[in-house]
C-alpha cells in the first residue's frame, strides 16, 4: 500500500530474519523514508516517539490468514486501518500475511511482513499459514505494543503465545463465525445429531481460543451475544467503517451501463462479494434464474468478485442469454463508487455476515440494499430492511428483489447515505477502536512496570512476565542451580540438553506461564509454569528420539565423563520409579532462584504471580515436585505458602555428591473447593500423602 504522502521510498528483503521494523533507520531522513536492517542498531531505536496528541507512540501489529491481496472484508480493514495510522497517528502498524513468497517490506511507518504459505486450493484467493516459526519471528522482530490475531486456528495459537511471551496484550477480532459453515456441513451429511456434536465442538473451541485473548472484538451486537452465551468473557463491540470520502452519493454514470451492455430500461441488480457457498451465492443465482423467467422486467445482474462457483455464474450467463456479467476484481474504490452509483439494487444473499462493509459502502453512495433477514447483517442496514425475504429461498428472494424495486431508489438511498456517511465513517470507528487499543497497552505496561517493585535486604526484587530476550539467562540459572541449589555440571556436564528439557517447552511453547524474578534490574530466578500438561507431554515424546540419539551417541562414544555416565544411566533405570505420583490433568511449575537472591519474599512473589495467573484462567488446582531433604524444612516453606506435601520418594542420583538422603516429593495446591474435579483430588491426596 503506497504511502499517503505519496513519496515514501520502499526496501524490501527476500527473508524475514534479514530486516525488521524494529532495526530499520531512515534513508534519507524523511520519516516517510525506510530502509533495510543495519546490524547493530538497537531494537525500536526511533519507535519510542510522542504521538500528535502527547501520547507514547504505539506499534500495534495484525495478525492474520484470512488475507488477501485481491480483495475482501478483512484487506480492506486492514487496508483502512493503516491509513489511520498514517493520517492521524504518529504510531506504528506491522503487518504478518501469508504470501506467494517470504518479503519484508516497509513504507514509512507500515511494515509488511509476507510469509511464504500455499493456497488453500487452486482456485481460492487465500492460503494457509503453515509456518508458524516465521510467524514467531516476526513477531519477536517487531515487538509490538499490542497484537491483533484475525484467525481462529493455528495462526491465533502462535500468536497468543508468543504476545504472551513478549509480556503485551493480545486481542482477538471475531471476523467470520466460522462455526456455522461445519453445522452447515454437518447437517447435510450427519444429520441433526451430528450437527449438535459438532455445535458443542465449536462452542468448546471458541470458548477456549477466545478467552484467552485480553479482549475479543465483534462487529456486531448479535454476534456478541452469541460469543457471551458460548462463555466468552470478554467480547466487545467495535463498528467497522467505509470511505465517506470515496463513497458518497452521486448521479449514475450512463456510459459505465453502456460499456458493461445493460440497457437504460433494465433493472441492474449489483452482487459484489465472494463467488462461494458461504455467501449463499447459490441462492441468488437461482433468484435471479427466477426472475428472468418470471418477471415482466428486464433483470441484468453483475457480479464483482471470485471464488468456487464461477463456473455456475458462467453457466447461468449462458442459459440467460448473456444477461449476467461477471467482474473478476475491482480494486479501486472510486471505481467501485461508480459501480455503485449506476446499479439499481444491490443484492445480498449470505445469511450468515458478521457485518458486511459492501453493504455499507453501497448505502453510502445511495444504492438501495436488498438480503435475507436473520443475520449480523440487518444491523447495518439503515432503509428497506421490512422488504427483505424472511427465508433462505430463491422464490422468496426473488420476491424481496421486486418488492425493493418498486420502492423509491432515491428516498431509500438517500436516507441511508447519510446516517451511513456519519456514522460508519472510518476515521470516527478507528478512533474508538484505538482507544481500545490504547488502554489495554497502558494496563499492560503498568502491570509491567517497576511500580510493584519492592526491597528486601536493600535489594530490589520484581516479579514480571518472561521475554524472549530472557531465554539465556533462564537457561543459565537452571543450569547454575540444577544441582541441589549448586552448579549441575559435578553431577551431568551436558548443560544444552538439561536446559532444553527442563526449560525449553516453557519458554519455546508457553511462555505465557513463565515468570522471572529481577534482583536488582538482573534475572536472578525463574518460575517455569505449565496450564496445558497434555501439550507438554505430546511435545516431549516428540522431542525424545532426538534427545535419546544424542545422549547415545555421546555416551557409547566416550564423550561423557563417569559421573555424566552414572546419570545417564540412572535417567534409563531409575528416574520413573523414584518419580512420586502427579495429578492428572493438572497445571504444575517449578522454581529456581540463584543463590545470592535466594529470599523467602522472593520465592514467594514468583508463587503468587503464578497462582494469580491461574486463576485469572479459571484453573483449580496446581501442584510443584520439589527436592526436599530429610529434615522436612522446605516441607515446611510450601505449607506456609497453603500447599499439601505429598508422598515424599527418596532418589538416588545424587548420592555419589552430597551426604545426606535426598527426596522428591509433590506440593498441592487447592484453588477452588467448587471444581468438578474436587473430589477426585482429594482422593488422590488420601492415598498420597506421606
């Protein structure tokens, strides 16, 4: 998208890893002018600007497969929203959509990352966004202020992961309720009680995905109602907009129906959308079919848009005798504006739009609306809504077409354009939407920030979320503290493969759980939590093979000393019967704290974080295995904390270092005495306790 100004010079990079916006210096000194990466210029060098209102300028970021460039609801938000950053914002906006090829490009202060994805099918517009590891850099190089994912599968996952891991808000913009193609489906082919089970499925889905987002945006009241009864918490409603500046009234223009072939007599009925199922383009084709077949009045229709069903509009434009005209793609609004203007009625079949920005567009310039009543969409219809079919059918949608037709064009036109034009204009929904955006930074940043320090024995301690660049310095730890509070190399010199299986799910795949202690402005201990123990495991054996390779390889190769030797071989014998009992299906976590920071209040306030964290989430329970020796004391520091110690193993793999019996045992914590699972854990807890 070209810059405002018109004169923004552009650099792009062939691969993600070469250039970023946070490492990227103006050319020429223009802050329009942008350049590649230079090697050694400090992330978001120049990012920490005022806006124009006395704000800190934000980095706001977007997220998203359902992207394409040849057209849709959702490019032209995005399309919008990054005019608004240009025109009235001092902010930045970042970019991650899938691609024919891996790019980076930036104009001024709009940075696009493209990631290499194949197309969902040979003739669809879209793609999948199969690399997820692209996905996470970018958004590391980025480092944004806030993060909006507009996908509800794979692409939503990464992203809430690793917004979490960045320690900033993450929302979640609800585009298209998905749910209702695979009921669809489902009812064709499975019958009503398959239909159910796969609309408790959806509802599982959404719940889940959805709540873990800081907020989740609707386009629409009803589609906010549907989401709160699903169970999602935090859902608000946000408008999207048209260009009142492009999208105005006007008189029609007689030489656009001439060059499209429509007689100056016929009735110009317009469809400009997604050639799908999912648009109900079936029943318009078939509408239409009706009415020439029917009607005294001569129906032409054009249709501007691609997708599965060009053939049966190809098709019907033959059985009608060329009276359909099919337009691929129009990229230009005043193009589009004029389009508007010459069509009689616009018509528009899907019964299951979130919002609808066409229609919108198509009443801002004057152009009557005609549907199906039932969906997100009859909130956006400000004229002629009492005229619409009440049921998906294409002799009662042919009905509805001459019931607006007989209506007058210019009084419903005019009376929608205006409410339209003032209330749906960009600017004014972005400026809300921003707002939004705004505070949920600033809670995020206060939350952050150094406020809740507090001294203990002169020292400053603070507890906050794990970043990306605390990576080594987590590794470290563990591996300064892996033996019994000491350095683990006396007991395994392999410090990379104990680090990665002991650290490396936490801060790769939920970092979200992970918090670090800073002593004095310096990481000196972690907590390393777990929500999703089933995640955890699939990942591990999934790892296993490559750690069990390497260990082999280097322990029949010599490469380990005896004492690495001995651990090895405890891992392979002893390691699972000396382990205690966990409970299923509960969130766990583990701490470390350097010696020199080792402080009650600071394990403390690590423990808290978590727990705090948790039930945020709505978890009930949670538990942490420990090392404990014989004389009970750290027992004692986790029952002051509220935690249950249980069944107390004794392990063997320390005891050619340290003198004394050393011990496993499992902390348990009760959150709530409501949960489903109540009972069962306090089943477990009578048969574990030592």
């Amino acid at each position: 998208m070209a810059s405002s100004s018109g004169h923004s010079a552009r650099k792009r990079c062939s691969s993600i890893s070469a250039c970023s916006p946070s490492s990227s210096r103006s050319v020429s000194g223009s802050p329009q002018a942008s350049g590649c990466a230079v090697a050694g210029v400090p992330p978001r060098s120049r990012f920490r600007s005022r806006s124009r209102l006395g704000r800190r300028a934000m980095i706001v970021c977007d997220v998203t497969q359902f992207y394409s460039p040849f057209g849709g609801g959702v490019r032209r938000y995005l399309t919008e929203k990054r005019r608004f950053v240009e025109r009235w914002t001092d902010d930045e906006h970042v970019l991650i959509v899938p691609g024919a090829r891996t790019d980076y490009v930036r104009e001024g202060r709009l940075h696009t990352y493209t990631i290499k994805s194949p197309p969902v099918s040979s003739t669809s517009r879209y793609r999948v966004l199969l690399n997820q590891g692209a996905v996470r850099d970018a958004l590391r190089r980025a480092r944004p202020d806030i993060v909006e994912s507009g996908d509800p599968y794979q692409v939503a996952w990464t992203t809430i992961r690793e917004a979490r891991g960045l320690g900033v808000p993450v929302v979640g913009f609800y585009h298209s309720h998905f749910p209702e193609a695979y009921l669809r489906t489902a009812a064709k082919f499975g019958g009503p009680l398959f239909r159910d089970a796969i609309l408790a499925l959806a509802r599982r889905y959404v719940r889940k995905l959805y709540n873990e987002f800081d907020v989740t945006f609707v386009c629409a009241q009803k589609l906010q109602t549907v989401l709160r009864d699903w169970g999602v918490e935090t859902v608000r409603p946000i408008k999207l907009g048209i260009d009142a500046e492009a999208f105005r009234p006007g008189p029609p223009d007689p030489a656009l129906r001439a060059r499209l072939g429509i007689p100056e007599t016929a009735v110009l009925l317009l469809y400009v959308g997604r050639l799908a199922g999912e648009k109900n383009i079936q029943t318009l084709l078939a509408a239409f079919e009706r009415l020439r077949r029917h009607s005294a009045h001569d129906y032409r229709l054009v249709c501007v848009g691609q997708g599965p069903w060009r053939e049966q509009l190809l098709d019907l434009r033959e059985r009608t005798g060329g009276c359909v005209t099919w337009i691929p793609h129009i990229s230009d609004s005043a193009e589009l504006a004029r389009l508007y203007r010459a069509a009689d009625l616009a018509v528009h079949p899907s019964v299951n739009e979130t919002f609808g920005l066409v229609p919108l567009e198509e009443q801002a310039c004057g152009l009557p609306v005609c549907g199906i009543r039932g969906s997100c969409l009859d909130e956006n219809i400000l004229a002629g809504l009492e005229c619409w079919a009440d049921t998906n059918r294409p002799a009662h949608l042919a009905a509805a077409i001459e019931r607006m037709r007989r209506r007058n064009r210019a009084d419903l036109g005019g009376l929608a354009s205006a409410i339209v034009r003032q209330r749906y204009a960009w600017p004014v929904v972005l400026n809300h939407l921003w707002e939004e955006y705004r505070s949920l930074a600033n809670h995020s940043a206060r939350k952050a920030s150094p406020e809740g320090a507090r001294i203990e024995g002169g020292r400053e301690i603070r507890i906050r979320s794990y970043q990306p660049r605390d990576r080594a310095a987590v590794r470290r730890i563990c591996c300064e503290t892996g033996f019994l509070g000491s350095p683990i190399d006396t007991v395994f010199e392999d410090r990379e493969l104990f680090a990665d299986y002991l650290t490396g799910y936490y801060s790769d795949y939920e970092p979200e759980s992970l918090f670090v202690l800073e002593c004095d402005g310096q990481v000196a201990g972690y907590l390393c939590g777990c929500r999703h123990s089933r995640r955890r495991e699939a990942r591990l054996l999934w790892n296993l093979p490559r750690m069990v390779a390497r260990i082999a390889w280097r322990y029949f190769s010599g490469r380990y000393n005896a004492s690495s030797r001995r651990y090895v071989r405890w891992l392979a014998t002893r390691a699972l019967k000396e382990t205690p009992p966990r409970p299923p299906r509960t969130p766990h976590f583990h701490v470390n704290v350097l010696p020199a920071a080792r402080s009650m209040a600071g394990t403390k306030a690590l423990i808290d974080a978590f727990l705090a964290y948790l039930r945020v989430h709505g978890e009930t329970a949670v538990y942490g295995q420990m090392v404990v020796y014989e004389d009970r004391r750290t027992d004692a520091l986790f029952s002051r904390f509220g935690f249950v110690v249980l069944n107390r193993r004794e392990i063997t793999k320390y005891q050619r270092h340290f003198p004394g019996r050393v011990f496993l045992c499992t902390a348990w914590k009760d959150l709530s005495q409501q949960s489903r699972l109540h009972g069962a854990r306090i089943r477990f807890l009578s048969t574990s306790e030592a």
